[in-house]
C-alpha cells in the first residue's frame, strides 16, 4: 500500500472548506428573494449556502444580520448598475431616465434572478414583528428615491430640467412606477409587458416636464 497516498488523503479530507462570504451572500440572497424574510429560516440558509450554522452565525451574527448583508450586497450589485446610467453625461435627461427604467425592466424579468425587486418584494412579505428589518428596507427604498432626486436636481442645476420642476415628487412618481413594475413582474408580466410601461412614460414626459409635476404652491389664507 502506497502510504504517502493514504497520508494525503486523509489529509485533504480533513482540511475544512474555505467560506467564500460572496458566494453565501449571493446563494442567500437567492432565498430571501424568493421567500421573503419570515418565511425563511436558517435550515433553509444553511441549505442554501452549504454553510454550517456554527459558520454563519460567527460571520453574521444572527438571521437578520445575515439580510442586512445580503441587502448590502443586493444594492451593490444592482444599484450601481443603475447610477451609472444616470450619470452618463452623453444622455440627456430623458435619454438616461428611459435607460434607466429600461434597465429595471429588464432586471426584474430577469430570468436567471427571481422576478420584481428583492427590496420591494421582501418589504411586502413583513409580518408587523420585523419592525428593524423594514427600518433596513425602508433606508434602501429612500436610497433609490434620492439616488433619482440626486439625479434630476443636477440636470435642473445645469439647465436641462426648468427651475419650475419639483424635484422630489418627479423621483417620487419615478420611484412609484418602478415599485409598481416590480408587482407587475412578480405576478408574472413580461419583459416587453414592462417595457410598455416605460414606453407610455416616455411619452408623457415632454407633459411631465412642461407641467406635469410643479412645484406645489400654499393657496392664501382665507381673509
């Protein structure tokens, strides 16, 4: 018998595998997605991971540590995507507001990711119990709605939107629509389904820029 052999076997077979947190964060994001927070436990993560219990509590800490992880890594991977087709400086506005919403048609139809959005579609399936788990999600929700209010006060700043727009109810009714598509998708619309909505959209903003959202005015007091 080759000794050697039989050494390094045993050897190998008793070298623990490396935890790859990407990877964890990537396979349990997967997971939440699909079953929303309360509806996923920690077998269905150590499952999911091929992590031991014992590993994802010490790199975690708990079962909502592990989400506001996994949200950490849902924005990273997914909100850049969409700043960098806000900021792309041979679009105008328009042009980079229609790439942008034609991107998140695109990602909640997604067929190799769950469909809709994983912020929206996890804050939909809270139970009244996970009062700083929808804190997480809500934080993320404003993070998209500024990203868009951050957006469009630099386009009116450098003169391509009028002074007259508000800003923050024109990201706010842009937020509205994407928070609608990903419903849509979740129960199953399509790609193209999608992209009629974004369609009609970019067929009323020349009216939402002329006068459809202003800025609101206080009517004077009754004398």
């Amino acid at each position: 018998m080759n000794t050697d052999h039989v050494a390094s076997t045993r050897k190998g077979r008793g070298r623990p595998k490396q935890f790859d947190r990407e990877d964890a964060l990537d396979k349990a994001l997967d997971v939440f997605w699909r079953h929303g927070y309360d509806a996923t436990s920690l077998t269905d993560l150590v499952e999911a991971t091929g992590a031991k219990a014992p590993t994802l509590y010490a790199e975690f800490g708990n079962k909502e540590g592990l989400f506001r992880a996994v949200a950490e890594r849902y924005m990273a991977k997914f909100a850049d995507r969409g700043r960098a087709l806000l900021a792309n400086p041979h679009r105008s506005t328009a042009q980079a507001t229609e790439d942008f919403m034609r991107d998140t048609a695109a990602m909640y139809t997604d067929k190799n990711l769950p469909s809709g959005c994983f912020i929206i579609c996890t804050s939909a399936a809270l139970s009244s119990s996970s009062d700083d788990v929808a804190k997480c999600l809500r934080a993320r929700h404003h993070f998209q709605e500024n990203m868009l209010t951050d957006f469009l006060r630099a386009r009116q700043q450098s003169g391509e939107l009028p002074a007259q727009i508000d800003i923050v109810a024109l990201a706010k009714y842009l937020t509205c629509i994407q928070q609608g598509m990903s419903v849509q998708a979740h129960d199953g619309a399509t790609h193209e389904e999608l992209d009629g909505i974004v369609t009609t959209l970019m067929a009323l903003w020349p009216a939402l820029v002329r006068m459809g959202v202003t800025k609101r005015v206080t009517a004077p007091a009754d004398i």
